[in-house]
C-alpha cells in the first residue's frame, strides 16, 4: 500500500532542494516587460504633455467582440481515443513479450520482468484550483483542468501530474527504465490585448518526466505547442493565436539506479509556461466536453548494473 501522504512529502521536499528551473520564456518575458513598462511610460508623458486626451481615444476605441475559443469535435476527440488505445495496446504487447524473455532467459545475472502500473498514487495539478475532474482507474487515468494565465505576480505557469511509485523488491542495486504515454486533446490560446501600448502574450505546452529522489530531476522534455500573439499600441484590435492540441507522445528515461530496498517516484507532467507583457493572457482549456489529459499507466524495466 502506497502511503500517498509521504510521498507527497517527499515530493514537495525534492522540489523545494531543487525548484524548476525557470524557461527561458519566462526571463525573457520579465525583462522585456520591464523595457516596455519604461517606454510607455515617456510615450505616455509625451502624449500628456501634448494636451492628447487618451481616455477620449480609449472610449472612441468602441469594445471588441471577443474571439470564439476552439473546441475539439466529437470526431476527433473518438479519433484520438482509438489511437491512444492502439498505441497502449502496442505497448503491453511489448512489455509481455519483454517479460516472456526474462522468464525463459538463461542469465549470469538474476533480472526482474518488467512491471507496469496502471494506475498513478495519485494526480496533482498546480495551481490549486485548476483540476476541474480526474479519474485514478487500470489504464484510464485523466485529468481535466482550464487555466487563465496573467502577470498577476503568481508562478509564470501551471502544471497536472500523474505520480507512479516503484520499489526495488531485491537487496541489490539495480537499473531501470522508465517508459510512458501521454495523451492531450484540448484548447489553448495566447492573446495580446489592445491597449495604449500593446502587448505580447507567449504560451508554451511541454510534457515531460520528473524523477524524484533526494532532488527532483526533469527529464524527457518535448514542446507540443508554441504560441506568440501581438497587439499593436493605441488601441488598436487585440490579437489571439489558438491552437487545437491532438497528440500523443511516448516519454521515456534511462538509466537510473534504485538502490536495493529503495522507493522511486516518477511523474509524467504537462506544463503550461506563458509570459505576457502588457495586457495580455494565456488560455488553457482541457475541460471541455471531448478533452482532457490522458496516462493510461507507466512501464519499469529492470536492467542489470554492476557497480564498480
């Protein structure tokens, strides 16, 4: 029996040793906000001094009509379904015939089958408040989760993870792989808000491992989306760039070491990281109807290792 409460502890212990390290995005975002605060600032005064009545030009801006979101259709939410359940079944039929071969294997060297867990200890999303609904069951694990994303001062991004925990059953060190599926069928957008000085909103969509030990340790990072929207200044119409998100993508790590006894947790992650300069925002939506986060469960494979 998994003691979830513990290794939720030791999860927030190895992120507090060892926090993520920040995107580049996110530097980037922070300094060019602080150029373009400085520059409005003088075209602002400038434009005072001059006697221009900018709330005047605001009002006479008139309100915009916002965008309509994008949503994934019935179709393609069942196209996504039928190729997550293929390339799942693809991969148990590797892990037994993997498991077949250790069992008839003649070797020097003991090596333990491969063992898949079909169901994650647990999920966590950060920020609190963006799981709208998950589901822990053999091979039907996901999340639901929507997110708005501002320069509100709070983290610059938002993440939902399905945690696996594996224990060494021997007394000796041994090897392992690590190898998973993830599956994303949702919606998420970058807007640039109009307004006196425009704006530049950056959404990124990575998924990838974290490795938690003494330290946390992220690992098989793939960007599936990458999203950049301009407005330009003087109120002039806000831009939005969205994306339909429809992918699978297998996530895998090797080596590790367990030492004998020892526990390992893995998490396969999402992470939604946006920077936003201006008025702007980043929408992320797998809550609707047909979308949602899928991990259907998690591969260990014990490999000899011979420590010198």
């Amino acid at each position: 029996m998994v003691d979830v409460d513990r290794i939720k502890a030791q999860v927030a212990a190895a992120r507090a040793a060892r926090p993520r390290e920040p995107l580049l995005l996110s530097g980037i975002g922070r300094r060019e906000t602080r150029s373009n605060e400085h520059a409005a600032a003088l075209l602002r005064s400038h434009l005072e001094k001059t006697g221009l009545d900018l709330q005047a030009l605001e009002r006479a801006a008139g309100s915009e009509t916002p965008p309509t979101p994008l949503k994934p259709s019935p179709e393609a939410a069942q196209a996504h379904a039928r190729r997550l359940a293929r390339a799942a079944k693809v991969r148990r039929g590797l892990v037994q015939a993997a498991r077949a071969a250790t069992e008839r294997a003649d070797r020097a060297l003991p090596l333990l089958p491969p063992a898949e867990i079909v169901q994650p200890a647990f999920i966590f999303a950060r920020p609190a408040g963006m799981l709208v609904q998950d589901n822990l069951a053999s091979d039907d694990n996901w999340a639901q989760i929507e997110f708005k994303g501002t320069d509100g001062g709070g983290p610059p991004g938002c993440s939902v993870g399905f945690f696996y925990v594996w224990t060494n059953p021997t007394q000796d060190a041994i090897g392992l792989s690590v190898d998973t599926l993830m599956g994303l069928v949702g919606f998420c957008s970058a807007t640039a808000k109009r307004s006196f000085t425009g704006g530049i909103a950056d959404l990124i969509v990575t998924v990838g491992l974290a490795i938690y030990e003494a330290e946390v340790l992220f690992v098989a990072r793939n960007d599936v989306v990458e999203l950049r929207a301009l407005s330009f200044p003087l109120w002039l119409n806000s831009q939005t760039n969205p994306a339909i998100v429809d992918t699978l993508i297998d996530l895998s790590y090797d080596p590790l070491a367990v030492s004998g006894g020892g526990t390992i947790v893995v998490e396969a992650e999402v992470y939604f990281v946006y920077s936003n300069i201006g008025d702007a925002e980043g929408v992320v939506d797998f809550a609707g109807d047909f979308s949602r986060i899928t991990n259907p469960n998690m591969t260990f494979t014990p490999k000899p290792i011979i420590l010198t």
